[in-house]
C-alpha cells in the first residue's frame, strides 16, 4: 500500500497534555495531510474509532505528532465527546449527532455532515486546508495534564500474518525432516543368490564385514 504493510505496534491509548485534534472514521489520506499541515506546531493527533489501525502503518507512524488513541468505540462518541477541549474531525460517515458539548468544535469532510457542523472541502487538486479546525485547537488549549500510559497491540494485517504463519510452515517441515530421520528404515537381505543367510544382515553390516575381511586378508600376507 501508499502507507506500507501495517505490522504489529504498541500504541499510546491515555491523553497527553497540550493542544489536539482527534481524527474518525477511515480515510487515510485525510489523516496523512492533517499531520502534514500540523507539523512542528505543538498540535497532537489522536485516532478514533476504526481509525486506530493507522498507528500500524509505517507511513504514517513517522509522524511523532500521531501521539496515540482516543476513546474506544465509534458509537460511544456522544459520550467521549462531551465537553472536550480540543477538536474532532470526522472523515466518513462515522457521525452521530453531536451534542452542543461538542458541536462547535466537531468538523466533517468527504460525504460526512450535519447540519451546523462545518464542513472541509477540497479543492480542484483534491487537497484540503485544514487551518480552521488547526487555529481552533490551538485556542481550546487541549488538556491541561498527562495520564498514566497505556498501551494497545495494533498491527495485525495480512501481510504480518502470512509472515507468521511462513515461520511457522518452516518450523513443521523442520520437524518432518527430522522424523523422516528417525523412521529412516534400512534394506535387510535374507539371502544371496540360492543360499538362505543363518540371519538376516544390512547392507552396512555386509560392508563392515567385507572391510573386516579385506583387512584380515593383508595382515595373514604380511612376513612374520
């Protein structure tokens, strides 16, 4: 992908002191310009919702403003929204209707709107300003502390699967080869020719023999 393969990532689930802008829904692109637009400018970055993979994307993971996860499902927004000092941008249709905690700093983009939330257009080029929802972050002034981190495990997309199960595939044809060795069972000869043997021998028990022979017969022809 644009982004590279998602592998598996800790990622950041408490808050951090200082300005922010909490991004739902699943665009990505929308995201990748928002960091863009907010580099060096002191803003953090929160995912929501299903958005929370994008912390797997090595694309995206190098921005250090991408500070971590908000919140938890994207049905529960009402109540997570409430009252916070910063903003939310909603990038797909991922939206409930907000309350008034909350509606004047909540923006939507794409296909996503309501009525009395502002909306983030395009231009011809297909790129977006995103200075509004930036200026109004920076004024709400985010929150005031830090909370005890948290962590989650995100990242487990396909590519990291098939890599973990190729491991695992290798692992159990290691461990065949090595049965296959064990079980390895050698021909035994029962008889030469027309003449039955008194017992059963191997093809190795036969060359030990005839080694034992060739070395009996040079040391009888060797001068007393």
């Amino acid at each position: 992908t644009i982004y590279g393969n998602p592998y598996p990532h800790k990622v950041d689930v408490t808050i951090k002191k200082g300005p922010f802008i909490i991004v739902s829904g699943h665009d990505l692109k929308d995201l990748e310009m928002l960091l863009e637009q907010t580099k060096d400018m002191g803003i953090n970055i929160y995912t929501h919702g299903e958005m929370l993979p994008c912390h797997g994307y090595e694309g995206l993971k190098k921005y250090p403003h991408l500070i971590g996860n908000f919140g938890g499902a994207w049905q529960e927004q009402q109540k997570q929204f409430d009252n916070l000092p910063g903003c939310i941008l909603m990038t797909t249709n991922c939206l409930m209707r907000p309350r008034e905690s909350y509606k004047d700093r909540i923006y939507s983009t794409n296909v996503v709107g309501w009525e009395g939330v502002k909306h983030i257009g395009k231009n011809e080029k297909g790129e977006k300003d995103f200075s509004e929802i930036i200026k109004q972050a920076l004024e709400l002034g985010g929150f005031r502390e830090d909370q005890e981190k948290k962590e989650i495990l995100v990242g487990f997309g396909h590519a990291a699967a098939l890599s973990q199960a190729e491991r695992k595939e290798r692992e159990e044809m290691k461990q065949v080869k090595s049965y296959t060795s064990i079980w390895n069972v050698e021909k035994v000869i029962h008889a030469i020719g027309d003449i039955n043997l008194l017992f059963p021998v191997t093809i190795t028990q036969i060359g030990y023999f005839a080694g034992a022979a060739v070395v009996c017969f040079m040391v009888r022809s060797l001068p007393p």
